[in-house]
C-alpha cells in the first residue's frame, strides 16, 4: 500500500531559476559577500580571469574565463583581454544559465578589464537564451583615477545594450553618504550596497507574502525597461512606513533621480515581528503613487522577515522611464568636431559634456547647409551722347511706363527766409567787457536806463488811511492792537 503512493516533494538540489552571477574582482566580491549574507532560494555564480580569486571564493558554481589566453592570471586591467576571455569559456556559462534560469542577475564592477570586457558578453549570452537580464553596475570611486572612470562608462555603454533592466550604483555617492571611510570599510559599503539591490528584487520573488508578488510580475515590470532606479530602506519607531518609504526614495541607489514619469513600479514591504498594518500600507502605496504621478502601474507585495525585529522594510522599483540614457555621474573630455558658421571645419575642440543625463536631450544637427548661389540680373541703361535729340525716339525708356506718368505740375514757390530770432536782441545788447562802460552804467539808476517813469509817493499826513479804528462798543474810540498798518516793533 504504502509503495502505491506518489511522491510529490521536489527535489531539494533542484536548480533555481535565479542565478546572480559575479564577473570580475569587484562582482566577484559583490557576489561572496551577498553568499555570506544569504539571500532565498537564489543561485550565486562567480566568473573571473583571476584563478586565485576563484580558489579563495566560498561560492559552489565557479567558472573560469580565458583558460588558455590567460592562463588565470587576471585581464591585466584591458577591457579587450576579458572581453576575448569571456568569448574563450562563453560556452561554460550557457551551460549553467540553461539549468531552469528565469531570470539572472549580472554584477560587476565597471572600470577593470574582466569585469568590463567580459559583462557585455555574459549578458548578451543570456540575453539570447531569452532570461530576464537585469545587470547591477558599479562605477569606480573618484580617487581610483581616470582611466577607470572612461572604462567604465565604456562597459556600461556596451552592457546596456544586452539587458532588459540596467542599475548603475555611483560608488561615489556611496562615500559622500558616509564620509571618509577607510580603504576596507568604503569597499564593503559597496558591496552592501550591491547585496541590497540583488537581494530586494530576487526575494520580492522568491520570499513568499499574505500579498504575494511572483515572477511574473517583476518580468512584467523590468523587461525591456532599459534604465531602472532603486532605493530601499528600513525605518522603526513611530511613524516607521512613512519614514521607511522616504528613506528609500532618497537612497544613494537612486544617483539623485526620483520616480516621476515611471510607468512601472514594483514595491515590496517587509516587516518583523511587530507586522506591518493595513493602515501603514495605504500610508506607503499613497505616498509612492503621489510621488510617481497617476499614469504610473504600481504591483505591490509583503512578506515577513523575523531578523528585522520591529523594523520595516521597503524596497522601490521605478522602470519604464521616457528615456533609455544612464542617470548622470561625471563630467569627462570629449573630443567634439566643431562646425563653424562659415562652413569651415575649425580645428578640435575639448568640450566638456555629460557622460549620462536622465532627460533627453535635443539632437544637434552639424550637418552642412548646402548654399546655391543665384546670380542677379542687371538691367543696363545705354545713353548715345551722338543721337539726334530732335528725332523722337521709339524706345520705351526706364520711366517711361504709365505709373511714372505725370498729370499735373505745382507751381514752384520760393522760400522766404525768416531772420534769426535772436539777431535784435544781439544788437540791442550793451557790450560789457569795456570797463569804461560798466563804470558808466553804474552811476545812472536801473529804471532810467530802462525809461520806466516812477510816480512821487504821498506824504504819510496826506493820506486819508486812519490810523485808528471806531467801534460803537460803549462808544469809545480806541487803538486796536491788531491793526494792520502798525506795528509793535518799530525797527
């Protein structure tokens, strides 16, 4: 009886159909740490040029890249090198990605040679195999120098090419965030940064919740979406989904874009032993869609996780933005062809420009306006200084059409000239710059100068004006002290 039963429990080696796959030194050690930190039901791959890297790794699936072109011992810091290696042991990979793979996380850390060389070829490979591809990047802190920055962003620009979602983490922000960190403890922010991003997309899978969120649902979120941006964060305390949902949205992940203008977004919230309330939910969902705008497909799941205590947890996916180009970074030399005015090609000028923009910028157009010259006809007047002006002539001249045909002529009416209008007063003016002159006028008086005839005044006793006034107030005559005409002091 008991042999008659069907045994209907998996397989427990059974392959999962999430691999995250580290490429390079810097994925390399993304990917150990993320093991060491343990993510569910998750499969960790790690692929390098370096066979020393590869031998202290605890990860189980390891794959060694350019066997015989490199002979283990590392790309040498040249893209082309882990490129050609990638290509070399491509087959080794297509190997472990056609194990029941779903969906594969590519890290590495851009700027070295196996990680930017050989990233873009994993990726393409997988890519063909028709797994959902999602590549989580690095860009090199600032101090690594140069040349590591303009390989990375070469890697990136090849990577993007072969991936349904893109992350790029800007290991610089990581630093501004936390300060002067030493050497280890910078690199291993890194790394815990990269474990996050990993970590909160695969269990949004793999984790199972009341609200449960299924692969379908992140392939419908991320596939074919280009650039994606992530934040996630835990907050606890009072007010905790508000706090944790806005931590996340300000997180270094998101190389200071926000989820405006998404048209997907998947959410996941995680809570411990104090579980998270409908009402903390419609706190969180609210907020994200006030911030994203209405146009945007919000697919939200829960689950629980015991370590986070009385914490909670929210991780934010925005994809599906109006444009494919990378969140901006740095500001590198560009070798830019300057076309003047003119038409003549100046000589090569280093512009300054932005190696990636989230807006998309307006196409210029230094193509060549191609001008025809037209030439301008000239109508010429011809005069015979012999002709015989008594003939009439047959000739149409110049003005001779009717709209110069004159009608009538005005009687022409000379001008008269008016006289300037300060000549009199010119003339009448007495000259004063003779000192004779000034001495006589001073002795003859202004007004008879000017012929102004000036009448005696009456002798005060002659005039008739009253010096006082009569009232018939009791009869009285008397002074008035306010009398117009006279006054209280006499000087």
């Amino acid at each position: 009886m008991a042999e008659d039963l069907i045994n209907f429990e998996l397989p427990s080696n059974r392959a999962s159909i999430i691999k995250v796959i580290g490429v390079g030194g810097g994925g390399g050690n993304a990917v150990n740490h993320m093991f060491q930190l343990g993510i569910k039901d998750v499969d960790f791959v790690v692929c390098n040029t370096d066979h020393q890297a590869l031998v202290n790794s605890p990860v189980e699936i390891k794959i060694q890249l350019g066997s015989s072109l490199t002979e283990g011992r590392g790309a040498g810091n040249k893209p082309e090198i882990g490129r050609q290696a990638a290509i070399e042991n491509i087959q080794d990979v297509t190997d472990v990605l056609s194990r029941n793979t779903k969906m594969v996380f590519i890290t590495a850390g851009m700027g070295g040679g196996t990680g930017t060389g050989a990233a873009p070829i994993i990726a393409k490979a997988a890519k063909e195999l028709g797994i959902l591809t999602v590549a989580i990047v690095t860009i090199p802190f600032r101090n690594e120098g140069k040349r590591r920055i303009a390989q990375a962003v070469e890697g990136i620009e090849a990577i993007e090419k072969h991936v349904d979602s893109l992350l790029v983490i800007n290991n610089e922000k990581i630093r501004e965030m936390y300060g002067d960190l030493k050497i280890s403890e910078a690199f291993s922010k890194a790394d815990d940064v990269l474990a996050i991003a990993a970590k909160g997309i695969a269990e949004i899978i793999t984790v199972h919740g009341y609200i449960n969120v299924d692969f379908a649902d992140v392939e419908t979120v991320m596939a074919n979406s280009g650039v994606a941006i992530m934040g996630s964060a835990r907050a606890s305390g009072d007010s905790r989904a508000i706090k944790a949902v806005k931590a996340a949205l300000q997180s270094p992940l998101l190389n200071n874009n926000d989820i405006s203008g998404a048209r997907n977004i998947l959410l996941n919230v995680t809570s411990g032993k104090d579980e998270i309330t409908m009402d903390e939910i419609g706190q969180i969902t609210d907020y994200i869609q006030a911030v994203a705008g209405e146009g945007a497909d919000l697919i939200w799941g829960n689950g629980t996780d015991p370590n986070l205590g009385d914490d909670l947890n929210v991780t934010v996916i925005a994809t599906g933005f109006c444009t494919s180009s990378i969140p901006e970074l740095y500001i590198r030399n560009k070798q830019v062809d300057v076309v003047m005015l003119d038409g003549e090609r100046s000589e090569n000028r280093v512009v300054k420009e932005s190696m990636f923009e989230v807006k998309d910028r307006p196409s210029i157009s230094h193509k060549r306006e191609r001008l025809t010259e037209q030439e301008q006809s000239q109508r010429t007047i011809e005069f015979d200084v012999y002709a015989d002006v008594s003939k009439p002539s047959t000739e149409k001249g110049l003005f001779d059409d009717d709209e110069f045909l004159v009608t009538s002529v005005k009687t022409q009416q000379t001008a008269t000239k008016e006289p300037p209008v300060k000549t009199g007063t010119r003339q009448n003016a007495t000259p004063l710059t003779v000192k004779a002159n000034i001495d006589q006028l001073e002795k003859i008086p202004a007004y008879k100068r000017k012929n102004i005839k000036l009448d005696d005044s009456e002798h005060s006793k002659a005039s008739n004006v009253s010096r006082f006034t009569l009232s018939e107030e009791e009869g009285d005559i008397f002074l008035r002290s306010d009398n117009a005409y006279l006054h209280d002091n006499v000087d």
